[in-house]
C-alpha cells in the first residue's frame, strides 16, 4: 500500500473503506478493494493483491485534545444555552466530543472548536449525534463551510501518519 495515492489529489494519506455495495463485495473477491481518500473523502477502487478483513469505518480518527462549544440547532441566539467540551477525537466527516451536556442521539448541533490559541475557531455548522456513550458524544458533520472543511483537512494533513495500516 506504500505507492497508493488518491487519484483525485494525490495524497498518500488513504485507508481501506467499508465495502458495502454488492460490487465492493464482489470486486474484492478478485482483491480489488475500495479506499478512501483521508483528505478529500475521494473514494476509489484499486487492486490490492491479497485478502483483507472489512473495516468498520471509511475514516482514520485522530486522537487530538481541542476546546469546543456547541449549542442545538433549534435554540435561538438570544437564548444562550450552549455547552463546553473537549474534542477528543477528529476525522473530515466528524469527532468525538467528551462533555457532560444533556444531548440525545438524533440531535443537530452547531459547534466550534479552536486548534491553537493563534488560530481562528472552526465553525460546524451542522453536527448531528450518531451516539452517547459514558461522557462521549459522537457526531457526523452534516454542513459545514468549504473554507473550514479545508482548515480540518490541514489539521488533519498534520495529524495523520503518512500512511495508513490497511486494516484495525
């Protein structure tokens, strides 16, 4: 997998999807798997040359450790119910969030999270909670400006090794 580039931008950063379409299943009885750009969320299929188990997510996740404030979509801005927490994990299609907010899975919420005391907070401007789990709130960003979808694939460009394991 070492010489595996994304088509699309050229990056060295991709992992193995999940195959779930008939064809994935199909194709990879020949070892022609899909993968998945961990950048530009390109998906692709190349030929792999040996067997590998199906992985659970499309998505590498980073471990990272950034402030974060988010609030429900549905509240007014003048209400000013919002929550704090921690992002502790991140990938280009969503994070984990540790807080202690009374949040229910189904749930859309904006939120912004700063990287570094010099930078500019990210804005997500629709999150929606695909689970709750001891403290930890996992979200899928459904709406977000392309200019900070970018600034997250640079954070990420940074984070992420070089190249991925084919597998977890």
């Amino acid at each position: 997998m070492s010489d595996l580039r994304c088509p699309a931008c050229g990056a060295s950063k991709i992992r193995l999807a999940h195959r779930k379409s008939i064809p994935d299943v199909l194709l990879s009885g020949l070892t022609i798997y899909p993968f998945r750009c961990q950048l530009c969320a390109n998906r692709f299929r190349t030929f792999l040359g040996r067997r590998t188990p199906n992985p659970r997510r499309s998505f590498e996740r980073v471990e990272v450790s950034f402030p974060v404030w988010f609030k429900s979509r549905r509240s007014s801005p003048s209400s000013g119910v919002g929550y704090e927490g921690v992002i502790d994990n991140l990938s280009i299609r969503g994070c984990r969030i540790r807080s202690t907010a009374p949040i229910r899975i189904g749930s859309r919420l904006e939120m912004e999270f700063q990287y570094s005391d010099n930078s500019f907070p990210v804005t997500i401007e629709e999150a929606v909670v695909r689970s709750i789990a001891n403290g930890a709130i996992g979200l899928r960003f459904t709406r977000l400006h392309r200019g900070d979808e970018r600034r997250i694939r640079r954070i990420l460009d940074v984070w992420l090794s070089e190249l991925l394991p084919s597998s977890r």
